[in-house]
C-alpha cells in the first residue's frame, strides 16, 4: 500500500473569515489602521481584522518602542479598549471559540 503524501497547506488555503470576524488585506488594513489611529493617537495599533457585525477592530498595539504583541479590540469610532489579548494566539483562540457558538 502506498503511503499518501500529507498535502501542505499554505495561507491560500486559510479562509478569509472566522465569523463574525473578518481578516482584512493589504488596503483595509490601511485603510482601517488610519482610522482607528486617528481615534487612538496614543497607541501604536496597526488593525488585521474587522467584525462583520459591528465596529469592533482587531489590532496590534505595537506599544511606544514599536516591540509589544498584545492585540486589542477597539470600536472604529472611538471610546474605551473592549477587549485586551496578550497576544495574537490568545485573540484567535477567542475568535475560533465565538465563531464555533454561531
């Protein structure tokens, strides 16, 4: 019996969404990191994923010195952090875990 050769998965194979969380491309991680800066001048967010279902924004909050790994959930609008991960890992464990109650 031949053995199958286990087929390697690469990010296209990766799904765009893991609802209600949607992963943004190049442009709308521009796009978007421009606005929340814009309401969150203090931090160092670069945003990589958008709620489809409100104006919640997965970010990385890169700290003053450019080296922080946290990831916080803001509104686009402004106002107060919603959610606070140590990490990117800590953010989609959350997300996978959302995703499986729909």
């Amino acid at each position: 019996m031949k053995d199958k050769k286990k087929q390697e998965l690469t990010t296209d194979d990766a799904p765009d969404s893991i609802e209600p969380w949607e992963m943004l491309d190049d442009d709308g991680m521009a796009q978007i990191t421009a606005k929340v800066i814009a309401r969150y001048p203090e931090m160092n967010l670069k945003a990589f994923a958008r709620r489809i279902d409100n104006d919640h924004r997965a970010c990385f909050d890169k700290g003053a010195d450019g080296t922080g790994k946290r990831v916080v959930v803001v509104r686009e609008g402004g106002g107060p952090i919603v959610k606070d991960y140590v990490g990117f890992i800590a953010w989609f464990d959350s997300a996978i875990a959302e995703s499986l109650k729909k």
